[in-house]
C-alpha cells in the first residue's frame, strides 16, 4: 500500500452497509473503528472490481478511511447535523499512524492526504472538486488550506506515540 486517502461520508453517525462497501475502514462519532467490505490489499489491483472504491482515479494501492460524519454540511457556518466528533477525529488520526506502521506508509502529503487534497493534486479525475476534507468541526480555526497539515502532524504525533507505546 502506498497511501492513506481520509474522507467523510457525508453520512450520519454510523455506517452503513452502503458505505462499508466504499471505505477500508469507517469510523462512528465515539471513535469506534469498523471494518469495510474489502481489505486494504484487495486495493493493489483495482481491475477485478472487487476494491473499495473510495477516491476517484487513486483507489490503486490507497487505503480509505472515512469518519461517518458530515451529513447536510453547506460550510463552515452550516456544517449539518452530525459534524465530526472529537473523538472520532482523533480515532481517525490515531487508526491511520497504526496503518503508515503497518505499511510503512511515509507521513507526507503525498502519502497521507484528503480526499480534498488528492482531488486539488489530480485535476483529470474523478476526485476533482471533492469537499472532504475541508472543515474540522472539532478544530474549527484549522483554515481550509492548512487542514491537510494539521491532519498530518497528528497522525505524526500518534505514530510516534504507538511507536513508543
């Protein structure tokens, strides 16, 4: 695997078989982790049909991991009624440092992003205009532009952390 692609579901709370289809791995407003339908692996090759089919023209060798939040979002001043919990956020961060271990997955833009940033960086695809992720309910001074950072320092400090552990 040669990166972590972070979304939102643009969901409620809790995942649904719907989107368990879509993400590696899915993650409810408490924090608690589950399994999708396919493996990380399943993602090496995306010519069988049989892959979690989270990002638009970089589902080869990504793993999808996907906070089950964000549903009726319109901006920062109209986030919906289920925003990212802290704790779900913060599950996230530390589930996906656990994966760069796992897969030797280096913590940098290019390897850990948004879905938003993969879009920005891959105009040509599918992804292109992808909003998530480009707000952080838990941290809301985090600006548009930085999120993508601030999601990797974290994972950082939490890889550190399950290093040290």
């Amino acid at each position: 695997m040669k990166r972590i692609i972070i979304h939102w579901t643009a969901g409620r709370y809790y995942p649904t078989s719907f989107e368990k289809h879509f993400y590696h791995y899915l993650i409810d407003k408490d924090g608690k982790i589950y399994n999708g339908d396919f493996k990380p692996e399943d993602n090496l090759n995306c010519e069988d049909n049989k892959y979690a089919a989270h990002t638009g023209g970089g589902n080869t060798g990504s793993i999808g991991v996907a906070m089950c939040a964000m549903s009726g979002f319109k901006s920062d001043k109209y986030p919906g009624g289920y925003p990212i919990t802290l704790k779900q956020f913060e599950s996230c961060m530390s589930l996906c440092a656990k994966l760069c271990a796992e897969y030797n997955i280096k913590i940098s833009p290019e390897n850990v992003m948004t879905h938003y940033e993969f879009g920005v960086k891959h105009a040509k695809t599918a992804s292109y205009g992808k909003i998530d992720i480009i707000y952080l309910p838990p941290y809301k001074w985090v600006q548009r532009s930085e999120i993508g950072s601030f999601i990797r320092t974290k994972v950082r400090w939490y890889f550190e952390k399950y290093l040290k552990g």
